[in-house]
C-alpha cells in the first residue's frame, strides 16, 4: 500500500513539474511562432529566398548537372504552390490557437 502511495505522489509531482514547465514555456513558443511567421511573411524575406533558390539553381546546373537542378526546381515549385502555402499557413494558425487555448487553461488552473 506504501508503495502505491510513493508512486502516486511520485507521478504528482512529475505531472506538476511538466505542468510548470508548460505554463513557463508556453508564451514564449507563442512569441517565438509569432515572429517566425511574421518573419516568413515579410516581402524582403520572401525576395531574398527566391533569389537564394534562383542561385542554388544556377549552382546545380553548374555543378551538378540536370538531376539536381531538376530537383532544385521541383522543392521551389513545390513550396510556391498555392495549396501547399495554405495549409503551412492554416498549420502554423492551429498552433498559435493551440497554444493560446492551453495558456488560458492554465492560467485557470
């Protein structure tokens, strides 16, 4: 019976130092993904990629021959796709709602 009551307060206070770790942690991952996503969605960021993308294309097809530049052109394509652009946006939304839904459950608590 001992034995049981140690590992019930042992688990307590793991879950309590989980939990303060949680509530020390969680803003500062929300203002992390903030600015991240602000940062990614500047226009002088978003310039600079593609030109960094045009270079590495330009480098492959140097260097490297027509399969790396082939797959330089389809990772561009693909992360300028539309569809693809949505859904990184709509990803990073649901984590900044995730982790202001878990900041007001503990700041009940």
């Amino acid at each position: 019976m001992q034995r049981f009551i140690r590992a019930g307060l042992f688990i307590a206070g793991i879950v309590s130092i989980i939990s303060a770790l949680v509530r020390r942690v969680g803003p500062r991952v929300q203002e992390y993904t903030t600015a991240s996503q602000e940062f990614w969605a500047d226009p002088k960021v978003a310039r600079a990629r593609q030109q960094a993308w045009a270079h590495a294309q330009r480098m492959a097809q140097a260097k490297g021959g027509p399969k790396v530049a082939e797959y330089a052109t389809a990772t561009q394509e693909f992360w300028a796709n539309p569809k693809v652009v949505k859904a990184r946006r709509q990803a990073w939304e649901h984590a900044r709602r995730m982790l202001r839904e878990q900041a007001a459950r503990s700041g009940r608590s």
